[in-house]
C-alpha cells in the first residue's frame, strides 16, 4: 500500500473524483434519454443497489457504471490504476454489482448496466441498442 496521501485525505480525494464523474455520467444519460425520447425514467427510488435510473412500471433498473470503480475492461482503466490498494476495492465493488444485478433480477426487474464509457458520442449506436428494452415500453413514448 504505497500511497502518497494518508487514508483520511485519500478517501476524500477519491470521493469527489467519485461523485463528480457519476454525475457526468448521469447528466450524459438523461441526455440521451431526452434524444430517444425516453420518459418515465425516476431517480433516488428506494431499491436495493440504489439504480440512477428506474422505470418502475416496466420494471426496469438502469445503473450507470463508472469504468474504473466498477473494475471495466477497457481504455478509461489502465493496468496502472489497478494497484493493490485499489484493486481490492475494486473487486468488492465488481462481486456487489453482481449480487445486486442477481437480487433484482430475481425480483423480476430488467437490469440495465451501461458502462461510462459507452455514452461517448462514437458508441452512439451501441447505446441506443443497449437501451431497446426500454424504448420499447410504449407507455414512455
Ligand atoms: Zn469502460
């Protein structure tokens, strides 16, 4: 554990680092939602695994997944960044994103996690299929 702030300062740093990129990503969904024109869509509802997003009548939970925190396979992680500090973190946030995903899912809810990396402008087409299921609600339209 080589980490140049002591736990106190580094867990503040990394909260907001946390927080202000969720929020970029949730802002960056809404505003997709608002070009598929998807409506409906709640936020703060009260569910187990706290979804960003839930259509509770379809039953849908959407979850918009930063890459590093929840440990994705791509560029916006670098091996770098999976030191043995974070790594441990890292994987306990991964088995927890699985176990909530099992849990709603046997409670009869449709899980949709979209990674942060998917709502950059080039993987447009992607997300637009990623969020199908829930265009397809004809109540949102
Ligand atoms: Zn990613």
């Amino acid at each position: 554990m080589n980490d140049i702030f002591d736990k106190k300062t580094r867990s503040s740093i990394m909260k907001s680092v946390k927080s202000s990129k969720n929020k970029s990503t949730e802002l960056r969904l809404i505003s997709i939602f608002n070009e598929l024109q998807i409506k409906g869509w709640r936020r703060n509802y009260k569910i187990k695994g706290k979804p960003d997003f839930v259509f509770q009548k379809a039953r849908i939970a959407v979850f918009a997944d930063g890459c590093f925190w929840h440990g994705h396979n791509c560029r916006n992680t670098t091996p770098k960044d999976n030191d043995n500090y974070w790594s441990a973190k890292i994987s306990r946030n991964k088995k927890r994103d699985q176990d909530i995903t099992k849990y709603l899912e046997q409670k009869g809810w449709k899980i949709i996690r979209i990674w942060e990396c998917e709502l950059q402008n080039k993987n447009k087409t992607n997300i637009e299929l990623r969020l199908k299921p829930i265009v397809e609600q004809s109540v949102y339209k």
